[in-house]
C-alpha cells in the first residue's frame, strides 16, 4: 500500500462519515491553588483552620505580652542603694 492510497482512504467520505471530527478548542486544566499559601483554598479544604490560625495569633500575642511584661520587670530602675554596691566594689 502507498501513502497516496492510504491518504486517499483515510480521507474518503465512509471513513470521515464514522471518525470523530477535529477538537479546534483546548480545553485546559484548572490552576491548582496552594492551600499552605491560599488562605481560602485552605478553608475550602479545612474550615477549622480559621479558628486554628485565630487562636495561634491570639496566643502568640499573649507569649509576646508576658515576655514583654517579665522584661520590664527585669529593667526596673536600679535602686540607690544597689548603686552605691556596685561603686563601692567595682572602683577598688
């Protein structure tokens, strides 16, 4: 069989009446959305996550808040006496 026959018979009206015809448009997937960088597409996923992250944020705030407090408490003000302390052993 030559190629011109089987061109021929690919192309002829019984054969192209039975073959599905030629798919002009594509058709492409969807973008997939991340949901550890999506914030929606995670509750989508996992409507808990929102109280979750809303409960991490609130304790966080409240770890910074006590670090903070236990800081200052650390940096209050030397005392006169305490100062009177540290000249008399660090000026010899």
């Amino acid at each position: 069989m030559v190629n011109a026959d089987l061109a021929r018979i690919i192309n002829s009206d019984e054969v192209q009446s039975i073959v599905k015809p030629i798919k002009k448009e594509v058709k492409r997937a969807p973008l997939k959305k991340n949901p550890l960088k999506n914030l929606n597409a995670m509750l989508k996923l996992n409507p808990y996550a929102k109280t979750a992250r809303r409960m991490s944020l609130l304790v966080e705030a409240d770890r910074v808040k006590a670090k903070k407090e236990k800081l200052e408490k650390k940096r209050s003000p030397i005392t006169k006496a305490a100062c009177l302390i540290y000249l008399l052993l660090h000026t010899s």
